[in-house]
C-alpha cells in the first residue's frame, strides 16, 4: 500500500526465508568472510572471462539458497535481479540458468533494494508464492568496462572504492502458516535521481550521499517514523567519504541519530588495513552484506529493526565522456525480526 | 494475483489513461507518422549527442503525457522504464529530468511489457495513483554501440533489423471514478529466458522468436484462453524472419491462429519499401506501437483486446565477443478496451 509520496507498507509480511551469498578474494580477506556461503580465492574462479566468473557468483548464489531451502527452481515463480555490466549480462545469463521467469533490473547499486522492495511487494499482494531478489558485481569486470583493465596499473585517488566481487540473493516468501523467527520486509521507499552536480567517477560516495539522504528524509516523511525507530540504518555503499557527508546533510537537516547507528556496506565488508582506498561499492555489496552479515546479526539478537539504504550511481563511461554530471538514487527497505503469524 | 505459473490477472482494471509519443526521422517516413505526438526530422534533435537526443525523446513522451492529461508530475508516484544504452542512461537522466521515483529496467527490447506488468501490478494494488512507464531507442545510439558507428558503412545481412528511434511512454492509473471507455490491462505473463544456441546478432528475429512463442504458449496456459479470445496477438519486435519462425512454432504446438492476427511492431512500424532490411526492432519499437498506433485502433474500435508479447534479446557486443549465444525473453501484457468502472 502506498503511504506518503513514495513509500510502500507490506501488511502482509513478505519474509526474507533463505539467502544465497558468494565472494570473491578480496572479500575472503575481509571483516565478514564467515556470512558469505561460499568464497572463490581468484577471480577468474575457473571461467574463461572476468564476466563468465561473474555470471557465476549469482548463479552459485541463486544455487546455495536452493539447496539450503531445499527449494525446486520450478516453485519460484520470478527473478528480480540486476548488475553494473552494460546489458546486465551476468545476471542475464544467470537467469538462462535457473530459467525462473525473469525481470531485469538496472539501479545500479541501488538495484538489491530496487529488487527487494519489488519482491516484497509482488510477494505482499499474491502476486508470488516465492520469488528470488538479488545483485551481483564482479571487481575486475567493472574495473576494464568503467575505469582502466586492472594490468594497466592506473592510480587512484583516495575517494576512490572498490568494487566487490560477489552475489546476494534472497528468496522472498509468503509468511502464512510459518512459525518460528523471521526477517522480512515492513516498508519500502523508491527514491528519485537526485544530481548535485558532481562530475568525479573516483568520487561516487560523494555524488551519492545526497541521494541517500533524500531518500532516508522522505523515508521519515512518508511512514513518521524517526531514527529512533530503528536500530541500524545503513547505505550501500557510500564509503568513507560518501558516509560522512550524508550523515553531516542529515544533522543539517535535523535529522539526528548516533553515528554508530549510521553505517555502510562498503565499510562494513572490508578490514580497516585493506588497500580498498574510501570502501567497498558495486551492485553485490549491499547485497552480500544485507543477505549475508546484517541478517545473521539480526538473528543474533544485536539488530530487530533495520533500515537499508542501496545507493547507487546512473552514470556510465560514456556519459563522463560526455561531461555529463552523476544522477544518483537510493531505494531503502525496512526490515524487522520477528514472528510473522 | 497469480494464475498459473508466471502470469498475472489485474481485478482492477489499471487504466492505460494518457500515453505520449516520439519519433525521429524513419518513422516520419514510416507507416504510421499519424500515430506519434512529436517526430522529430533529424535524429540530433539539436543535441550535441545521439546519446543525449535518446534521452530528449524520453523527457519529451514523458512531458506530452502530462500536458495531454493535465497532470502535475508530484501526483505521479513512479516511474518504470529503461532502455538498451550501456547503464540505461538516457532513461536514468530522464528520471532526473522529471523527478519521480524510478524503477530502472532492463529486458532490452522486452522492457516495455515488463514495465506496463509491473506498472499494473502496482497500481492494481494500490502501490501508487498512478505510476509512468515506458521504453525508447535511437537507432544512431543503438548503431554505434552495438554495431559500427553509421559513418564506417558497414554491410549487413537481410536478416538484420533497424532500431527504431522513438519513446512511447504510457500513464497507468486506477479504474475507480472513471467513466467512459479506456484501454486497461487484463493480465500479464512475464517470460523464461529462452536461448536456442543462436550466435547471429544479424538476425535477432530469429533468436529471439522462440522466447515470444514460450510466452505465447504460457500465457494461453496460465490463463486458459486461446488466441480466439483476442483479436490481435502483436509481438515487439521479431520482423520478418522472426515473424515467420515464431508462427511456425506456434502452428506446430497446436496454437492455431490466422496469420494475419499475428502482427508484429517492427514490421507494423515501417512502410514496405524502406530500407530497414527484416524490420524495425529496438526499446522503443513496441512502446511507440503499442502507446501509438494500437490503443488508437482499439479507440476506433478495430480491436478490442489484444495480447502484446515485447521481445528481447539480452546480448551484449562483449557476450558477442565471448562467443555467447543470444538468450532472450518475451513479456506479454493482454489489454482490452472497454468501460472500467
């Protein structure tokens, strides 16, 4: 249902009942391997491309949560998912795989919560018994088709990020008839591009902050809710950078909460000391993170109402090329734990 | 709500209310220049870019859809559309233009019907008052990027097609309160995707046919209707040589219809004697056809309901490079024309 100008409320209680995660080497070494499901040590990952190992980090993933749901592909009646690559062909490609009728999506790395807002709502209103939501990005795919073939050896600057190499995918189901503790989806809210017109490709965190924040103050606006409502709201992947201007935007704008309660995915994934410039990005590191460490925390006990927040970046080379500045978006879904009969 | 496997049916009734309609110069030239609401007589359109007149053809469909329907853009909820650039960028700035939520999508030349699916979807269950969708191409943006740039004159062979270059954006709102008669969407199938091993990207119709005529078949057996009850089956864009080869596959599955019910946008769109070889093809082709030519059909009551099945082929130039096979997909969206409330 819609409420405010922009935002969805799922009565219904669409449930997040089983994910899929996989990384890459980098996230093998990082702060979270042990929420990943599977964790390949190259990137080539025994494919003869960059993008064939990405096609293969969501179809593992689409794979493990099928085996731990002990779930048939043929009783999930859609795929929403997306990528950065042009064409989305990882996920396409993936989706010849699993054969599960299919939408493609393209947020950039907004496109985990894009997915997961439409999953949630499609599942709310019976429009699926179950439905497979997820995003994927691969580091070295998307370092040759949006800055330089890593070989190359091209400096960057500090408010650079980098790229993750992995997959999440949730299957979103009906909560009629389970028992026991569930996550799911409570609300959602879809937000507008918002261009402050920068124009610096090494500093996405940056362009991407105020579209974060848009998205959070309308997400307030719509549902009157306050920070305090939740226990963690936190953005894809702004990075360092990024977080630290969205949450100075969100003081100016009286919209007040702990820093620590303000996190992001790009900085969560990786340790302090790797060389990762201001973070992780990429269409998979909100999704690993959610999917993976931010829903084992919340079955832990630490977290019981989270608000996520994927940003994501609209450009592409060409549009650089053409001195185009960076449109931006956030989609934010909140997510509780809880029983849901 | 959903009937069989991979379809859904709208109770009620989201009425297609306003649609807006661009073209460029070929389809001044084409069979049906009565049909759009701006065509514009060189494909720059005054932009420094062809990249940057794709994006002004989607600005400008969205803009004629407000002035015909007297709308104020902050009483449209969302916006779902996408198109074939790298990273959907002409639609993304598109959206920072207008303003609205945006949902990105990309199903290639499928995206069309996946956007007036969900589209429907949501305003079927009150996810909005009224959402916007809708797709577009530029044949220039789509030569250089897929192909060789216009100027190096490259052959091509007869199966090959032509993007065609145009935006068809549709407003989609609910039933209530609205008297008189209006297109509105039945149901939707939404398609597998379907890849035969066909490597060609000169002759996408025929890849592409098999994923049209998968959805066909489940749509007739997800709703139990059969082509009698419509009075036109339109695919997006197989052009001749896929034409030809969908209904084949469609005789041998028992799916019997008169061939001239089976219609498909890509040849609907273009006179005989121009030169875009097997048809026209691209985002936009179904979109303007559909927003265009056909719901203005179904006003001077030639058709009362129609099934429109947008293809796509989900390629890359790099997947073409990598030695892939064309996967493609086809969604369905039934529309009929009558009183809604």
């Amino acid at each position: 249902m819609l409420i405010g100008k922009q935002s969805w409320v799922f009565q219904n209680k669409p449930v997040i009942l089983e994910t899929g995660v996989t990384g890459g080497p980098f996230e093998s070494n990082g702060a979270l391997p042990e929420d990943f499901d599977l964790l390949y040590d190259d990137l080539w990952m025994a494919q003869d491309s960059y993008e064939k190992a990405h096609r293969l980090l969501m179809e593992k993933a689409v794979e493990i949560v099928l085996q731990k749901g002990n779930i048939q592909k043929e009783d999930i009646q859609f795929f929403l998912a997306g990528d950065l690559t042009n064409q989305i062909t990882p996920t396409s490609f993936a989706a010849r795989t699993n054969a599960i009728p299919y939408f493609g999506l393209y947020g950039a790395c907004s496109t985990s919560m894009e997915g997961l807002a439409l999953a949630s709502f499609i599942v709310n209103y019976k429009g699926a018994h179950q439905v497979l939501t997820g995003a994927s990005s691969h580091n070295a795919a998307a370092e040759r088709q949006f800055r330089y073939p890593t070989e190359y050896g091209g400096q960057k600057p500090p408010t650079a990020q980098w790229t993750i190499t992995g997959a999440g995918v949730a299957l979103v189901a009906r909560s009629e008839g389970l028992t026991g503790q569930f996550p799911y989806a409570v609300s959602a809210t879809i937000g507008k591009v918002i261009d402050m017109g920068l124009k610096d490709p090494f500093n996405m965190g940056g362009a991407m902050a105020p579209a974060a924040v848009d998205t959070i103050l309308a997400h307030f606006e719509d549902t009157g809710l306050t920070p305090d409502d939740y226990d963690l709201i936190v953005t894809g992947d702004l990075g360092e950078v990024g977080r630290e201007t969205a949450y100075d935007l969100l003081q100016q704008q009286g919209c007040l909460m702990d820093k620590e309660k303000f996190q992001d995915c790009g900085l969560l994934i990786f340790k302090p000391d790797q060389p990762v410039l201001a973070g992780g990005s990429g269409a998979g590191c909100s999704a690993v993170v959610l999917y993976g460490h931010l829903l084992n925390e919340m079955k832990k006990g630490k977290y019981q109402k989270i608000l996520v927040v994927a940003t994501g970046a609209l450009l592409s080379p060409l549009s650089v090329q053409q001195k185009d500045s960076i449109p931006c978006i956030a989609h934010a879904v909140a997510i509780e734990y809880g029983t849901v009969c």
